[in-house]
C-alpha cells in the first residue's frame, strides 16, 4: 500500500495537502482531531502511512514532529516542561515516550524517571555537542548507519567517561541510554543498538575503576595534601585544594561552586546544595574560610577581565554553564600534583584522592571522640564508649568532640610547618 502513494515523488505542499486529507480522515473516522491530535509513528505504520516520515527526512530535511508543528500547524506535544536542550525533536519525542512507557508499564518511581531522564539527556546533549546535532533517532533507524554511529556514540562515551564522577554512574548512563535503544528496537525505530560496541569499549576499564573505588587506591596524606597546598600559586589553586581535602567535595562540586552556597552565619558555617549524591544537602565548613574569602575577593576584583562575575568560584567565559568542568579540575590539580611532587604508588594522584584524605581524616576525628568518651566512661565506671556517647553526652558535645578532632587534623595537613613525607 506505502508504495501506491509515491511518497518521494511528492512535494512538501503535496504532503500536508495529503496529510490534511487522507490521513486527517482517517484520524476523524477513529476520533481523534487531526487539527490538534499527533499521530504516533506507530498509528501512521499499521495503516500504511510510514513512508511519510522516510520522505520527510530524506527530501524534506525534516522529522515528522517537525513537519506536524512546521508545517500542518498540530500544536508541539506537551511535555513536564522538561528542557531537554537539544535540538532534534523526534529524538525529544521518542525520549519522553520511552519514560512515560517505563513510569506507565514498569511503575518506576518519579525520582527513578527524574534520574534517568537527567542521565539521557546528558548523553543527548554530550552527542549534539561533539557531532552538531542530536539525531539519535533517525540515525539509529537504518543499518547503513550504523559503523559511523558506533564511532559517534563511543566518543561520547569518551567524554562521559571523562566528566563522570564514578563507575557507577558511567554504568547508570549507558545502562538508561542502552535500555532507550532497545526500547527504539522493539518498536522498530532502531535498526541496532550502539550502546553494545559502548559497552564492549569500556565496562573491562570502569570495572577496574569500581574495584579501585572501593578502597584499594590510597588517599593522600596530610603532609602530601600540605605539600600540594604549599605548592600552589593562585588562590584558586589554594582554593581547589581546601575545597577537595578540607571541605571532601566531589570534583563536580569544586567546578560548579557558586558562591551562594556558602553561608557564614552558622557555627561552624557550612555550604548547601540543592542537590548531593548520595549524601547530605550541606558541608560544615571547619577549615578554609580564608582561602573562599581570598578566592572570593580575587573575582570580585576582576581576576576573569571585563566579564562581570557570575558567582562561580571557578567561572568559565566559554562554558555554557558559566562554570569550569569537572575534567578540568582534574587537569589543575595534575598541574598541581607534578609541581608538588606528589604522587600515589609512583603515579600522580587525582582529586578523588585528595578527597579520600578528607574521608579518612573524619574516621579519624570519629575514632579520638570515641577514645576521648572512653576516658569519661571509665571515671564514670563504664567500660564502653559508645555507651557513654549514648547516654551521658548529647549529639551536641559528642558533634563538637569530632569538630575539634577534625580541625586539629586539617589544621596539620594545610597550616603545620613540618613537611612530612
């Protein structure tokens, strides 16, 4: 039947004259409104009308979204309000179907479509940057495609696995992006899949992160952390280093820092954010109020230039989001690493490690309250410590015990003269 209707023969004219009367009547006929109602890919296939969007796209240039909002004036579909930021809008269309499929079939909570969505369009907006476009959609739909979309879709993966905090999350956005793929194929969208040559380029490599995420790599320690701080030669370098090891910031929190974060009137003060993996909204600040002051300072006395300063602790005039990104941070502190002659089992470390300090250092302060709760316990006959903090120390006092432990051992690693090892 698709063949009777000479698709590529037809004029973009012809197409929505044909539109508005074949397909509209057929719509009518099936109680929808074909002034306001869009039909699916799926609905126009099972009544012989796919060959509409082939033509569209190969001699019109355009997607079927496209041509029904452009062209026959349909309404665009509503949406959450999402802002997906790319600019293909089959491929926005398909991705919003795919979640309200997942939140409708598979009842995900909304945290778990928010989460995914988050991670989608990231890969999405990754891929429009590096290839100029985001037809994820079109290219996945014909096999001739498919050695080109491979390469494409790894060198996001090459970004990605740049920019991306963990292993787990690098697993968690080719995960989503493989599952949208095979939801592209068992809707015949998708000729094949790209997210399996990903998976087979990087799982071995991010395995072996995970495994080192999990404790084998060593954290740096306070006279290497003091030998960085020492080394640095800009107050952002000095910054970058309090904010890693004395406040324990992911390297994505240094690079999108805003200085509204900060609030000073607390004691001690503290930092909030909207939102933080896998841990609290805010971060006690008991070691660096200098460094954020100098850093602060520094900016708003017009360290980027003409630029008017945007509140970024680490602005960036040729970023969209207006701040440095997180594998730039990664190049600073190597920068750094190599002029300290800092290193970790001969290799120099990363920021992870330089936050691994911070993580221990708290172990650390949490041990000494504890042995310091034991000496009360035992002038008050108790053998236990954890018994005392429970019921002869409220959370106050035993908060501030770990306080002063903590900034005595922070106090070592940034301000101690010794130089250690």
């Amino acid at each position: 039947m698709a063949d009777a209707y000479a698709w590529s023969r037809k004029s973009l004219e012809e197409l929505v004259a044909f539109y508005e009367r074949e397909i509209g009547d057929a719509m009518v006929s099936e109680g929808m409104d074909p002034t306001a109602d869009r039909p699916t890919y799926e609905w126009l296939a099972d009544r012989g009308y796919s060959g509409i969007a082939y033509a569209l796209r190969e001699q019109h240039g355009l997607t079927l979204s496209e041509f029904l909002t452009d062209c026959v004036g349909v309404d665009p579909p509503e949406s959450d309000g999402y802002d997906w930021r790319i600019g293909d809008a089959e491929t926005v269309d398909r991705l919003e179907q795919y979640l309200d499929s997942r939140s409708r079939r598979h009842n995900l909570a909304d945290a778990t479509i928010r989460s995914r969505r988050s991670r989608l369009a990231r890969y999405a907006r990754e891929y429009e940057r590096l290839h100029g476009d985001a037809r994820l959609v079109e290219r996945a739909g014909s096999i001739e495609n498919q050695p080109a979309e491979i390469d494409r879709a790894i060198a996001v993966f090459d970004e990605l696995s740049r920019e991306l905090e963990s292993a787990d999350s690098k697993f968690a956005h080719l995960t989503d992006a493989n599952d949208w793929y095979l939801w592209l194929q068992n809707r015949m969208l998708a000729a094949f899949n790209p997210m399996v040559n990903v998976r087979n380029e990087f799982s071995k490599g991010w395995r072996a992160e995970r495994a080192d995420e999990s404790g084998t790599k060593p954290a740096l320690s306070a006279a290497q952390v003091r030998r960085l701080h020492r080394a640095a030669e800009s107050d952002a370098e000095r910054f970058m280093v309090v904010a890693l090891g004395a406040w324990g910031l992911r390297r994505s929190e240094v690079a999108s820092l805003h200085a509204s974060a900060m609030d000073p009137d607390p004691d001690p003060p503290r930092l909030t954010f909207a939102e933080r993996k896998n841990g609290p909204g805010t971060v006690q600040v008991l070691f660096g109020t200098e460094a954020y002051a100098d850093r602060v300072a520094a900016l708003e006395d017009g360290e980027g230039g003409d630029r008017e300063w945007n509140g970024y602790l680490f602005p960036s005039g040729a970023s969209a989001s207006g701040h440095i990104a997180p594998g730039t941070v990664n190049n600073r502190f190597d920068r750094l690493a190599e002029r300290a002659g800092v290193t970790l089992d001969g290799e120099r470390p990363t920021p992870h490690a330089c936050r691994r300090f911070w993580y221990n250092a708290y172990l650390r302060a949490s041990r000494a309250a504890l042995e310091q709760a034991s000496v009360v316990g035992a002038e008050q006959g108790s053998s236990s410590a954890e018994v005392v903090l429970e019921n002869y120390i409220d959370d106050e006092q035993a908060l501030a015990m770990r306080r002063e432990h903590m900034r005595a051992t922070l106090a070592e690693a940034f301000d101690a003269d010794d130089d250690g090892g």
